[in-house]
C-alpha cells in the first residue's frame, strides 16, 4: 500500500439535477446548452473522501474527471470541497464518452507507480445516462473487490466496512485495500465549498492529459441514431358510469 493512502475519487459534469432536460433540434442528442454542476452521486464521493482525510491527515484525495475542457470547473468545486489535487483527461466531446472508456482511462492513469490508489470511490451512477456502470466496471478491469451502493462506510487500516443498500434492506461487507466503492444518496450531506476554499482551490495542482496520452482507445461502442421526447400525457375525465368506462377502455384505449 503507498503511503500516503490514496484515494481518487472520479466526477462527471453533467446537466443541472434543477434543469429540465429537452431533446435538441436535430434529435441527435438532448440539449446541453444549459446549466452543468458536478453529479451530485460524485459530490457524495468527494465528502466522503474528504471525511476519511479529516480523521487522517496521511490520506491523499485525487479528484480526476474525463470530458471537456470545461470539466475543469468541476474539478475546481472539488478541490474547493477538500481535495488535495485534480487530473484532468481531456476529450473533445464527452458526449459520446461511455463508461467502459471511463473506466479504462482510470485504469490506465493509474497503473505507474507514481500514481498507485489505494481506494476509488465513486458515485454509484451518473444522473445524466444513469448507467450505474463504470465502478463495477473500473472494479473488473483492476481485480479489485468492489462495495456498490454504499450507505456507510468505516475504513479501519486496510480494511473496509460497508453497509451498502439492497432491495431487502442493509446489507454489511468487509473488503481488503486495495478497493472500489460506489456511493449511494443516504451515505452522507455535501458540504457547501466556502469562499476562502473556493479561492484555496485555484492554486492547487491540476494535471492534463488526453486518452492519446494513457493509449487508450475512446472510441463509442454504442451508437445512438435518433433522440426523441416521451408522447405528451393526455388529461384523465370523467365518465357517467361504469359501462361507459368499459366502452371507452375497449374502444378508445385498446386495453380490453
């Protein structure tokens, strides 16, 4: 295990949770000229990665995004929230950038050395494709033992204890460092980033670099054709009597 213990904690920008989302003319994609923030599933992430660090001051938290240039605002709010240094893998359009590709270029960042983690911990999906892929996948590509949807999480040397979320209730596993953990909505509140951090996070390191740069091919594996808005809900009415429910269900909604 490198020392100091090292955490890289990935976050996406995406859509403003606040935005309505809207189909963009030409139906290749959704609209994305509107307001982005960081996936608040990552925000989750970085507190808890930042929480770990306050009762360890040996333990280092790396935030890294992969997406555009203005990803880096992302990473900005990150360091602002208390992480000690920021990489950036820049592409030209994140739109098309997919979780297998994601995980690969976490994979490939980290396998020198230098920059060896000891546990990733992410958002356990994105709220823009909700795919709820990468960790698992980044958990594969690595061998490495994975917690999904945690909602508790007490790191005790090189071990793991989390109490993660299931269908039928809590569910508590142990996991040895190395290791990937996904975060769920209940694991903890984001803190607000204060003014002083804010201005703390301009002077903190940020490292760039490109897939070209880890040799790792981004290339989508999945083609989207056509974007289109769900049909528009039409307005529920009356009616006089049972029989004319049946009729109107019959003959009007083809349900019978």
């Amino acid at each position: 295990m490198s020392n100091p213990l090292r955490i890289y904690v990935p976050v996406k920008r995406v859509i403003d949770y606040a935005v309505k989302v809207r189909v963009n003319p030409a139906k290749t994609d959704v609209d994305r000229s509107v307001k982005h923030s960081m996936n608040p599933f990552d925000e989750i992430a970085i507190e808890e990665a930042v929480r770990m660090k306050e009762k360890d001051k040996k333990i280092e938290v790396v935030a890294i995004s992969c997406g555009t240039t203005k990803s880096q605002e992302t990473l900005r709010t990150a360091l602002a929230m208390g992480a000690d240094r920021a990489v950036h893998v820049e592409v030209k359009d994140d739109s098309t950038l997919q979780p297998l590709a994601v995980a690969k270029l976490l994979q490939a960042y980290t396998a020198t050395q230098e920059n060896k983690p000891d546990l990733f911990i992410l958002g356990k999906q994105a709220i823009d494709d909700d795919a709820s892929q990468t960790g698992q996948m980044l958990a594969g590509l690595l061998n490495w033992p994975q917690t999904t949807f945690a909602s508790k999480v007490e790191l005790e040397g090189q071990t793991l204890k989390v109490t993660r979320e299931i269908d039928g209730g809590l569910e508590t596993v142990q996991a040895k460092l190395p290791a990937v953990i996904t975060t769920d909505l209940r694991l903890n509140e984001p803190r607000y980033a204060s003014l002083p951090n804010i201005m703390k996070a301009k002077k903190k390191p940020l490292v760039k670099l490109t897939p070209e740069d880890l040799g790792i091919d981004i290339s989508p594996r999945i083609l989207t054709l056509k974007v289109e808005e769900p049909a528009k809900r039409v307005g529920g009415r009356k009616v006089d009597s049972v029989d004319d429910l049946i009729d109107k269900l019959k003959n009007e909604a083809k349900v019978l």
